[in-house]
C-alpha cells in the first residue's frame, strides 16, 4: 500500500516538473531501490518519460490526438 501513495506522490511530484531520481528519492524518503520500481512503474503505465539521463516527467500530451 506503501508504494501505491509514493506512486501517486511521486506523479503528482513529477507533473509539476522534472526530477531527477535522487530528487525523488529524498521527496519521497525513498530507498534507491524503491524510488527506481515507482519510476520504472511509472514509465512501463506511459504516464512517465525519461527527459534526459536520470531526469524523468510526465509524458507530454500528443495535441493531434483528437478528444
């Protein structure tokens, strides 16, 4: 139950802006090891992007989508 609240912290943390993962990990009070399975879970749900090495936010809209 733990690791879905730092989930959904962790989303709303990184729609705010980009974080790098030790950013992250010390938000959240976070083991390493904990921080990078949110992360990971995160990226394979395709709500999350890696931006750069380590730096991850939140997948930006594609606006030709249409509604």
């Amino acid at each position: 139950m733990k690791q879905v609240i730092n989930t959904i912290k962790a989303l709303r943390l990184l729609s705010q802006k980009p974080l790098r993962a030790s950013q992250l990990q010390d938000i959240l009070g976070t083991s390493k090891g904990a921080t990078y399975r949110i992360i990971r879970d995160l990226r394979a749900s395709g709500e999350v992007v890696e931006k750069t090495l380590c730096t991850y936010s939140i997948k930006p809209k594609n606006q030709n989508q249409e509604s």
